[in-house]
C-alpha cells in the first residue's frame, strides 16, 4: 500500500481546518479500485497486455469501464478465478500458466504482460510476483511479464497507475556512473496523453533541453536509462512508488506544481528550466505566446465559473490541482477539498498556491461528507459514479472525477477544455431552470 503521509488528526469539521491541520477521516469510502488505470495504461504502453488474474466482477468492471469500445485484438483480460482454483493454490498457478501460454501463443505483438493482481487473487494468496519470476524464465526474451496489484482493498483507483508504473520502473536500466551520457538528464513521469506529450515535447526541444524522456514510454522496450545526473518531473500527482524506485535509482525529483490550468502548466515547465540553467529570456520567449493564448482562452469559461462553489469528494487524487487551478484563475469558491492521500511532499508547492482558509480533508468517512456537502449546497460536486447519481436526484449539480484521469486537461492548449468541462453542466443546467 502506499505511504500515507502522517497528518494530525481530524478535528470535528471543517469550519477551522487549514492546510495545515487537515480534517483527516478513516471511514466508509466510495472509491473505484485500481483495475481502472488499465483504460488508460493499455492506451499509452501501446504494446503491453494487462491480464487481471481476478473474478467475473473484476472483469466485469474493466469492460464498464472501457465503455463499448470494440477491439480486433484487445490488449487487456481478465483470468477468472472460478470455485474450483479456491480450493487450492497449484490449480490456480497451473490455469494462469495454461492462460498465459495461450495467450502468448495467439497473440505475438505482445512485448510486455502485466499480471495485474486483484481482492480476490489477494485472499487466495496467489503469489503474481512468483508467478511472473516463473513465467518470465519461459517467455524470456520474447516477452517482459512484470505483475502489480490493482486490488480495491486501502486503494483508490489512480494507485494502479502508480504500482503500474512502479513496477515498470524497476526495470529501468541505472547507470551509476553520474559522468556517463547514457542516462537521460530528464525524465517527465506519469500518463500522458499522447497529443500532451507531444506539446511539452516540442516545449522542452524549444527551450533547449535535448536530452528528456517521458515514462512510461509509448513502446516497452523504450525504456530510457536513470542515473544519478537524472532529474525527474512528476506530471501527476499520485505517483509515491513510481517516485520512491526512480530515487532508489539515483534520480531527483523537480519539486513543482502540476500542469493543470496555465498557472500549473507555467510553473512546472519552469521548475524543470531553471534546473537546467535554460536563460530567463528563452523561456519568456518560448513560453509568452502560449501563455497569452492560453490565458484569453479561459476568459469565457471565466465568466461561467466566477463566483461559483464547487466541493471535491475524494477520488482521483488530482483534486488540489484542480481546485488551485479552479479558484485561481477561474474564480471559484472552495467550499471543501477532499484527496484519498496526501502527499506532503509532493502537494507542497499546490498547497502553498491555495487560500489559507481552504478546507482540506484526506480520507474518507462517507456519510459525515455527504452531510457537510448538503450543509454547504455548493453549485458544483466532483465525486465519483457512485455518488454522483444520488447528489444529482438530490438537485446537485456534479462532475465524474474519473472523466478528468480519462481526458487531455494537462498543458496551456488544454486550459480553456478543462475548464468547459466544469463550465458545461452548470450552463446545461441553468438552461434546464429556464
Ligand atoms: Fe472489485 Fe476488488 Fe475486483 Fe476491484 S479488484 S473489481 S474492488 S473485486
């Protein structure tokens, strides 16, 4: 599980919390489990196959939530354990092998298998990482079988991506020597749409940096190589294990803000040029027009927005950005600002951009959120599925988080689109009253 942060402990609501006493709960929640980052992961490693070794409700999950896409050659299934692998762990290995076998054999554009564990692969006890180790010696060199666990028990559903990626990133080559060329000087962490790292790429090439790389990469075997002279930036903010292997192998993390909004988006890029030592002037000169652009572009979901309320229920883990980004430069109202973690670390320089009276909240005890949301009847709720339907017959207006992990929303020419998509429903629904 990954590292909670210590915090001090909750007080009994939310009225005097500031950012540095954060209401703290340790109730029910309501989160999607980590299976989800499957839809997006199996989008970026586009030749990396995701097998969950679960049960008919784990795949039932992974098809809901691809949608009705259809695939010719799907690259992520699931291993249903059935009755009979309960009742003893060497059946259970001995079918994953039959799979896997199978699916190798039908399938050979596949270069990277991940084993992606599940609740019910955990209560069996069903070791994926022995499973992997064996596998690989078969499949080896034709194919990387790596596992992680995408279980729903303490997780919450943008933590796939991060055992995903953590998984991945052991298998990063280090180099130790911290004179050596080999390893990149670069390395911007996280999912990224493709049409996101496409802009920040020729960004990075224009202010000069030449040596950078984005992980995970697009193909597998692209693995870029860490080293000590390696400094990487976190394009998301719920990457704890991905971040503690990359500094196991040597590299320094760019404390910066996220890329959300063009504030974020600004910040960060700036947090990786004076790293490098990129002169003020070429940034000004690279960065202006985008920034300018980007800026007039959020003026019409500006008006939309100024004024407005909005309470975050905690799920994706891009809640603070967010809300930084939606009061700042849209002018929204914080009426709560619920995260499943915090990362203090991590989070430092996004805290220090919100309003000292915000009220935070990490973790989760449903029902006293639900009752601090009706006492503060805000005009927008970000939450998850399951909650949105039961605030909407409430009469509250509400945005899906997981829609934000799904969509581009990072970088300047994504600004004005992030910001539509708090600005449409509160137009649809004013539009409803009329
Ligand atoms: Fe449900 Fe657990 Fe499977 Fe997720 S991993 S779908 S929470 S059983």
């Amino acid at each position: 599980m990954n590292r909670i942060i210590p915090l001090q402990s909750a007080p009994a609501g939310c009225d005097s919390v500031t950012p540095l006493n954060i209401l703290k709960e340790r109730g029910q929640r309501e989160v999607f489990c980590g299976l989800t980052g499957i839809i997006w992961l199996h989008r970026k490693i586009q030749d990396a196959f995701f097998l969950v070794v679960g049960s008919r409700t784990c795949a039932h999950l992974v098809q809901s939530a691809a949608g009705v896409m259809i695939f010719a050659e799907p690259r992520f299934a699931t291993a249903i354990i059935d009755d009979h692998d309960l009742a003893g762990l060497a059946d259970a290995n001995e079918e994953l092998d039959r799979v896997v076998n199978q699916l190798l054999t039908r399938r050979p554009d596949i270069k990277m298998l991940f084993l992606v564990g599940s609740c019910p692969s955990e209560v069996i006890k069903l070791d994926l990482s022995r499973a992997a180790e064996r596998l690989s010696k078969t499949y080896t060199p034709r194919v990387r079988i790596l596992n992680y666990s995408g279980s729903g028990i303490e997780t919450t559903f943008t933590q796939g991506e991060d055992a995903c990626l953590a998984a991945l990133a052991k298998e990063i080559p280090q180099v130790n020597e911290p004179t050596t060329q080999a390893a990149v000087d670069l390395l911007i962490v996280g999912c990224l749409a493709d049409v996101v790292e496409d802009q920040f790429s020729r960004m990075f090439t224009e202010l000069g940096l030449s040596s950078y790389a984005f992980f995970p990469p697009r193909r597998s075997g692209n693995l870029p190589k860490v080293g000590p002279n390696t400094h990487y930036l976190l394009a998301q903010p719920f990457l704890t294990d991905t971040a503690r292997v990359l500094e196991e192998l040597g590299a320094i993390r760019i404390p910066a803000p996220f890329p959300l909004g063009v504030e974020g988006t600004e910040a960060w890029l700036a947090a990786a040029a004076n790293t490098f030592a990129v002169q003020p002037e070429r940034f000004e000169k690279v960065v202006a027009p985008k920034r300018e652009r980007a800026k007039m572009a959020l003026e019409r979901q500006r008006k939309i927005l100024d004024g407005r309320s909005i309470f975050f229920f905690p799920d994706s883990q891009l809640e603070i950005p967010l809300a930084r980004f939606l009061h700042r430069e849209l002018g929204m109202q914080l009426t709560e600002v619920g995260m499943p973690y915090i990362h203090r670390q991590h989070l430092a320089e996004e805290i220090a951009l919100l309003p000292k009276d915000v009220c935070l909240s990490e973790g989760q005890d449903v029902e006293k959120q639900l009752d601090r949301c009706r006492s503060a009847n805000p005009d927008m709720v970000v939450c998850g599925l399951g909650l949105a339907n039961p605030l909407e017959a409430e009469g509250m207006t509400t945005k899906w988080s997981i829609e934000l992990v799904f969509t581009p929303i990072q970088g300047f020419e994504q600004a004005a689109d992030l910001a539509e998509l708090f600005a449409r429903p509160l137009v649809r629904k004013t539009k409803l009253a009329a």
